[in-house]
C-alpha cells in the first residue's frame, strides 16, 4: 500500500511539473541571467513574482494557434490578443479572435516587426539564440542586448505572445 501511494505521488509530482517554462529577465551581451518574468504551464503565460519564479497571475491563455487575454487571475479566456499564421504572429480581437494588423513576422531565428494587413517586414525586433533572447536592431535584425532567458520547453506561439506584448 505504502509503495503504491509513493508511486502516485511520485507520477502526479512529474505530471504536475512537465510541462512548465520558466522565462527569466536577461541582461548585457551576454545574457547574464536575472529575476523571473513569466512562468508558461499547461496553456496559460503568468507573470512571475520574485527573484524564484513564484506563479504569479494569469496574463494569456493560448493554444497552438491562437491567444487569448485571461479574464482572470486564474486564467479563464478572454477576448483574444494574437493569433499565429505560419510565420506571421497577428493582433487580433474578440471572442473569435478575428484578425487584425500584423505583430511580429517570424525568419528562422530573427524576429521583426510587421506591419499592416499583409505584414510587411520592417525593422528588426528580436534574435532568439538558443535559449537566449536578444533585442535585434536595424533592418538586417542584429543582435543587440539580451532581454530573456528562457529555462524549459516553450511553445513558440507563447514566446512570440510574451514578444509582442513587451
């Protein structure tokens, strides 16, 4: 009895922890690593709070494609905030989230901005390097000063989230 309770503890413990992302502020060229900013588990982007990653309130619920603002600090769905299209990440609104201007536009690892309808490519925004995110400048997105590091495995849609909303 007693090593059957250990086994569920031990199995619900591993579930309860597989899929969390921890996302922490970054600094200077090199990414040295600071404070917790978002924690990303089971669809749902929280803010964090303190220098350990406590789970803080809900700010988006997501999906594969879509992502919605949380209507609460639980993290019920609200109306929408982006929605992803290949390699293009849109703002868009509502229950259905209907879509709207461009947010970012996504080529391999470089991350710029777009712009209108059809999201035109302009400056650069951010470079993803391995774990590290860097702000980008100019129109050729060169890697500049890191902002993130991220800890875990991250859903593209949710880092692009955490992007655009920064």
């Amino acid at each position: 009895m007693r090593s059957l309770l250990l086994h569920l503890v031990l199995a619900s413990a591993t579930m309860a922890n597989a899929q969390r992302a921890v996302i922490h502020f970054a600094y200077g060229p090199f990414g040295t690593i600071g404070d917790a900013a978002y924690i990303v588990e089971n669809g749902r982007i929280h803010q964090a709070c303190g220098p350990f990653g406590s789970k803080g309130p809900c700010i988006y619920v997501f999906d594969d494609t879509q992502v919605f603002h949380s209507s609460d600090a639980i993290g019920s769905k609200g109306p929408g905030a982006f929605v992803a299209e290949g390699d293009k990440f849109y703002r868009c609104s509502g229950t259905f989230c209907s879509k709207g201007p461009c947010a970012l536009f996504l080529e391999k690892q470089k991350v710029f901005r777009g712009e209108g309808a059809f999201c035109n490519k302009t400056d650069g925004a951010f470079v993803i390097d391995g774990n590290t995110v860097y702000l980008a400048e100019g129109p050729f997105c060169n890697k500049a000063e890191a902002i993130l590091h991220v800890e875990g495995e991250l859903p593209m849609v949710a880092l692009l989230a955490i992007l655009a909303g920064l």
